[in-house]
C-alpha cells in the first residue's frame, strides 16, 4: 500500500496525474491504476476524475493526511534499520529562508563531518514555502523563522535573533550615522525582497507603524540583486548583518543600525513533529542544538559598541 499512498503524494503536489507518475517514475496508466487500486481496498472515491485532475474527495483529502504520516512513519523505519546497520547515511533535504543562508554552512560543515555519509540538498525558499515542502515531505527540515506567523506542527530549535540594518551610500545623507530609525529609512528610495517573504512583511510592518506605506522602487527574491543595486549609490535597503556581511560590502556602502524600536525576530531550525523522528533528522536536529548554544556564546562575549 504504501507505493500507492505516494501516488497520492505525488499527485497533491503536482496537481497533474502526468507530472504525478513522472515523479513516481512510473507511466501515467500505472498512476491511474494504483489510485483506482487504493479506493477499492479503501472503498471510497479519492479523486475527483475528468480529463484534467480537479483535486480530491473529501474522502481524498482525509487519505492525504493519513499518507504523510504512513509514508513518513515508513520513510523513517527504513532509515532506522539502515542506521543500525551501517550509521547514519543518506539525503537530507534542507528548505532555507533568503536571509538565513549565510548561516546553513554552520550547520552542514560539522554535521557533515560527524556524519560523512550524509548528501545534502539545500534550496533557497520562502517562509510559506519551507512549511508547504516539509509538511508534503519534499524535506526534511528548514531553516525559518519562528515567532512571526503561524508555524503549525513542527518542533523548532532557535538559532538566533534576526536584527535589521539600513544598507545605504556611505557619502548618502544617512551615511554618516550610528543609527538611524524607521521612520528615516522610510523616506529613502528603497530595493527590497518581493512581498511573498516574511523578511519583506516584517519590513513593511516597521514602516507602516513610523508612518510609512512601503512604496519600494525595486524588488527582486534575490539579496545579491539588491546589494547590487546599493552598491551603485542610488539605492538603499534593510537586510540583517548577518546576510549583509557574507555578501561583502565594499567601502561606500554603509551599515547602519536600526532603532526606534530596535526589531528583533527567531530563526531557527524546523523538523517535523513526527515520533520517533528518522535518524537523520535527530542527527540534524542535535546538530542545530550545538550551534544555537555556539551561537549564544558568542553574542556574549561579543564587546558592547
């Protein structure tokens, strides 16, 4: 049965019973067959059937759910026996929200080091995203913030605090600063992210409270698209530090703290909340613990400015 439960995966994700078998890798005949199979053992319609798919039965959507938790609970006794047999090997899945990037090396680097026979695939995703993908199983974990909007059911480990910076021309008006508030960040010309990311929602609501509608000039999901453009004098954005630094900012770009008030958000590391957890993500998940406390020993021992 559980071949067919993934056809069922497949097709909540595809939403096309092509798409669907070619991600089985089976024929579209076989699809079809294995569905038809399903709700004869099961004694109901799933599918809502014309020439196009057109979604699922109510008795369908309550089959969707029962088929992640079985394919998962399935997917994780393989891994468990696998590890009992030969350690922890295999792929690890890794959905990351734009601004957290720069801090996914610091995860993988030990853990790989612990556990060598472990493939990574990491994919650069929206907030909504990463929970849409882990709650289909298209990975295993994320990296995402956590105390901004609904999560549903994941178990979290907080990394760190997303703090915000006004990036902008070192010879601008605001070059000068040490801080600069909400309110002045409002009034420059801004390139921000695209309205789909919580980084961009969470920028809009500090300048809507100082007065502003966010009206930027450009957006782009892409944070080098938007250091690029600050980079030539005529632009300004808000980043974390975080993401600011990796990315290299020459000398006549300025980063500058923003206050009044000081805005901070968690990121963390999000797993299924699934018991017991496959042996890869609980390899994973001690490995985020490490660096959260690695993370906070640092901040501190970091001098005060």
């Amino acid at each position: 049965m559980i071949d067919k439960l993934e056809f069922v995966l497949a097709l909540a994700r595809e939403r096309h019973f092509g798409r669907a078998a070619q991600a089985c890798r089976v024929t579209q005949p076989t699809l079809s067959a294995g569905l038809r199979s399903l709700e004869d053992q099961l004694g109901v319609l799933l599918v809502q059937r014309r020439s196009r798919f057109q979604g699922f039965t109510p008795e369908g959507e309550r089959v969707l759910v029962w088929a992640r938790r079985i394919v998962s609970d399935a997917k994780a006794m393989r891994q468990d026996l696998d590890g009992l047999k030969q350690g922890i090997e295999g792929h690890l899945r890794l959905a990351v929200i734009p601004t957290a990037l720069p801090m996914v090396a610091r995860l993988t680097t030990p853990f790989l080091e612990r556990h060598p026979g472990v493939r990574f695939t990491i994919l650069s995703r929206t907030s909504g995203e990463v929970l849409r993908l882990l709650d289909n199983l298209e990975i295993d974990a994320g990296l995402s913030y956590l105390d901004n909007e609904p999560l549903g059911q994941v178990r979290t480990i907080p990394l760190y605090d997303e703090r915000y910076r006004l990036l902008t021309s070192a010879a601008g008006e605001l070059g000068g600063r040490r801080a600069v508030t909400w309110e002045e960040v409002g009034r420059l010309p801004l390139c921000l992210l695209t309205a789909d990311m919580q980084n961009r929602r969470i920028i809009d609501q500090m300048l809507r409270s100082a007065g502003h509608e966010t009206t930027p000039g450009l957006v782009s999901n892409s944070t080098i698209v938007l250091v690029s453009h600050v980079r030539t004098g005529r632009w300004s954005s808000v980043m974390p530090p975080l993401l600011a630094e990796s990315l290299g900012l020459p000398d006549n770009v300025a980063s500058i703290p923003i206050v009044e008030p000081v805005v901070s958000h968690s990121v963390g590391l999000v797993v299924p909340r699934r018991e017991p957890s496959t042996p890869i993500v609980t390899a994973l998940a001690a490995e985020a613990t490490r660096l959260a406390a690695a993370l906070k020993g640092e901040v501190h021992r970091r001098p005060r400015s």
